[in-house]
C-alpha cells in the first residue's frame, strides 16, 4: 500500500511538471527554443521555431 502512494505521488508530480512546458509556438517556447543548442532541435521543433518566432 505504501509503494502504491509512493507511485501515485510520482505520477502526480510527474503529469503536474509536464504541464508547465510552454505551449509550443508561443513566446515562452520561442525564448527556450533560442537557448537550447541548434543541435538539439528536433526536424519539427526547427519548422516549428520557424513559422511562429521567426516570421
């Protein structure tokens, strides 16, 4: 029983950081976009950066 609420907790806080990403195209995600290493963009990550940040 114990392990279980060790295992809910986890997921919790788990889906609760994932909801703290930015949404991708706004000016939050294109500020992060800009600090992350060019080599780490993914294909649709670049097209993404692409269509909303630079044009």
């Amino acid at each position: 029983m114990r392990w279980l609420k060790r295992a809910m907790v986890l997921v919790g806080i788990t889906a609760w950081l994932a909801a703290c990403a930015p949404e991708v195209g706004s000016p939050r995600w294109c500020e992060a976009m800009r600090e992350k290493p060019r080599g780490d963009w993914t294909a649709n990550e670049a097209l993404e950066f692409a269509r909303s940040c630079v044009l």
